[in-house]
C-alpha cells in the first residue's frame, strides 16, 4: 500500500487544495464528497483535455452513459456478487432495484452490443470520463486520496485477440507521454491473479493464463522492467500497472491497462470474421490519470501545489506598484487574457500582502508595473525562481505561449 499523504506538511495536498482554492468539502453534502470550485474545474478540464488529445490520436471515440443502472446489468457482468457492499442503491418509485455504477464497462458494452460489428471496424475505442460511485466506509475517506464519487478517465477497446498487443502499445504511449510531462519515473506491474484465491476471479484458468502470457509478452517487448504482483489483478482479468514514484520517494498507482476475456464472455461479444462466422473478441480496460482525484492528490503533493504553467488556474498575476500604475497595468492584463494567459490583476491591498497573496496560490508568474515599465511600455517577469527581466509585453505573451503550448513541467 503506498503510505498516506502526510497530514499537515507543506506538500499535504488538503492543505494545497484549500490554499490554491481547487476543491472543498461541505457537511451537508456528505463525506467523501469533493464539490470542485471555478479554479479546481478549470485544472481538472485541462488535464482531461490533454489525455483526450493524446487518445483523439490513437483512434478513440467519445460515448456518454448514465449514472445509473439496472441490478440485472451488475448480474451479468458479475460486479453485483462482486461489489454489492460498496454500492450505492436506489429504489426506483415502481419498486425496480437500481444502483449508481461502481465501473462503467457495462455500459459501455452496452453501446458496443447495440449491432453486430464486422472484423474491418474492429477495434472500436470508446472512452469517457465520468464519475463513479462506491461507499467507502467514512473511516476510510481521507482528502482527495479516498472519496466516495469518483471521476476516472476511463477507455475500453473492443477488439479481436491478436490485436491486443497493438491495443497494449498504444496506451503504453499515451501513458509515457502523460506521466512524462509531470517529470515521473514509472516502473511497471504485471498484476496477475493469484491461483490459491480461484474463487475471487471470473472464468476458467486456460483464459487467466492466455492474458497473462500476452502481458508479459508485451512488457517484454517493451523492454520494460517488471515486477509480479500476485493477487493483484481485476476479477476479470490480469493489469498492467504503472507506478510512479513522486519527489517524496513514495510510489503510487496511477495508469492501468487490463486485458479482459471474461466480460466478452459474460456479455457474449463478438465480431464478424473473414469467413462471416462470429468470432469472440476481447476487451482492454484503461484509465490514464486513474481516478482523477487520487490524481490530483498525488501531483499537487508531488509537485507541492507548484503547478506547471499550462495547468494553474492563474498564469499571470499583474501587479501595480502603485494606484497611478494601475492603467498600464489594467492594460497590459487585458493583452494577456486576450492572448489566453489566464491572467489577473489585484488592485487592491499593498504590494507587500498581494505578492504573499499570490505566493501562497503558487501562481507561476507575476508581472511588476512601477515608473519604469509605465514610461518604457513594458512590464517586469517574475518567476517562482526569481526576476526574469523586462520586457515588451508582446515578448512575454511570447514566451508564456511557448511554455504552454510545449506542457514544460
Ligand atoms: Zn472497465
């Protein structure tokens, strides 16, 4: 298990949430139940925008399903027998027994199971994030790490079996290519199901050992080094797990990659083959960032609440030395919200209170306005490391972009 975020340190992400104004809980909505502000919606928009645009390359398409289902779904697809503690039920008023989902690859079954699929439309990629529900004892609720409505940025592939292993590599890529903007090294997991404990998993032992061989095969070819974790696979089917290990030293699991044989046996999902026969396919499961909570949880601890340009909610905070500053400075904030640096200006308190101000949100940049800059038509950048210098605010929109656009972390 990785160990608990620390509770009141600097890097306490609770603490960073509060203090950046991303997210809050109330009494009245209940425990494990975080409510995201304006600036905590923004960053979690943006880091879902990012992994869309790195599976809108790969293929992916967007589905949307809701919150609630049927208990003969959660039959079928074993996850009823399987999580039946952990759910939150509803009693509809004609007396049906429904549930808020716990997963959401019934439903996206569901959509894929809507018409036959010939072998040329396979792999069909669907992915959505969305939020899940399970009913976490109170104990067991801590900050963003553990809650009871969860947002994970979830993807299943349909596809035949001997296209998994380019499925695999995909989100392999997605994965590098995501968890290397934060600066995290992973190390990888093969999560396979434990034999002493057969009764915890669905489907025959030929089928767990199938998908389990073709993991280690992929791993293989990725020359990645691994390491076995027994018993720790879904009840359907055997993980790729990637850890990352943040700036404390701790390791955490973040993306997952899961290769499934059972739920297209369960919900009998199958294509249409060369010969016109119906062929049985295979599903992967993955999520990316995981949940988006314990995500968040983890970077803002990770990176200690000093968020990489293109993510704070705040780029720029403009700063006037004085009140016969402020029309520059009005002005040069209004060039930079133009040119979508998200960009604010405090006109009030002294300079002194607003730099601790600003200091406390972590915002990456602030731009001084005094005589000089009012005079020469420019502004003074200053960085989280220090001045940067004086420039043209057309130079600064520059190179702001330019760290945007690149994701520099
Ligand atoms: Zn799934």
């Amino acid at each position: 298990m990785p160990e608990e975020p620390s509770k009141a340190s600097a890097h306490d992400h609770k603490r960073l949430g509060r203090e950046l104004d991303l997210f809050v809980f109330s009494d009245v909505v209940g425990a494990g139940l975080p409510l995201w502000t304006p600036r905590g919606t923004l960053v979690r928009n943006l880091l879902d925008d990012f992994v869309w645009e790195l599976r809108q390359k790969r293929g992916y398409q967007k589905v949307g399903i809701p919150h609630i289902t049927k208990k003969e779904l959660y039959e079928t697809s074993g996850h009823w027998d399987k999580f039946k503690d952990d759910l939150f039920r509803i009693k509809s008023r004609e007396g049906n027994e429904l549930a808020l989902k716990p997963m959401n690859c019934p439903h996206h079954i569901q959509i894929f199971a809507r018409r036959p699929h010939s072998y040329r439309e396979m792999p069909q990629r669907y992915c959505e994030t969305t939020m899940m529900y399970r009913d976490e004892q109170s104990g067991e609720l801590n900050g963003l790490s553990r809650v009871r409505a969860i947002t994970i940025d979830d993807a299943h592939t349909f596809c035949r079996e001997s296209q998994v292993k380019e499925e695999f590599l995909k989100v392999w890529d997605i994965v590098q290519e995501f968890y290397g903007a934060f600066g995290f090294e992973l190390t990888i997991r093969l999560s396979f199901h434990d034999p002493k404990q057969s009764e915890k998993y669905l489907g025959d032992k030929k089928k767990w050992k199938v998908a389990e061989d073709i993991l280690r095969a992929i791993a293989e070819e990725k020359g990645a080094e691994t390491s076995e974790g027994i018993g720790e696979a879904a009840f359907y089917g055997p993980k790729l797990d990637f850890m990352a290990k943040d700036s404390l030293g701790r390791d955490w699991q973040v993306a997952t990659i899961q290769l499934d044989m059972n739920m297209p046996e369960r919900f009998d999902l199958t294509c249409v083959n060369e010969k016109g026969e119906k062929e049985r396919i295979v599903m992967i499961h993955a999520a990316i960032m995981g949940s988006i909570e314990r995500f968040l949880s983890v970077i803002l601890e990770h990176l200690e609440g000093k968020l990489p340009l293109w993510l704070s909610p705040i780029q720029v905070m403009v700063l006037a030395v004085s009140e016969k500053h402020l029309p520059h400075a009005e002005n040069v904030a209004r060039e930079l919200n133009a040119a979508g640096i998200r960009t604010e200006l405090h006109a009030t308190d002294s300079l002194g209170k607003r730099i601790r101000v600003a200091k406390i949100q972590k915002v990456p940049y602030f731009l001084v306005i005094g005589d000089e800059e009012v005079s020469s038509k420019t502004a003074t950048l200053e960085g989280r490391a220090g001045k940067v210098g004086t420039f043209l605010v057309e130079e600064i929109i520059f190179q702001l972009q330019k760290e945007v656009d690149s994701r520099a972390s």
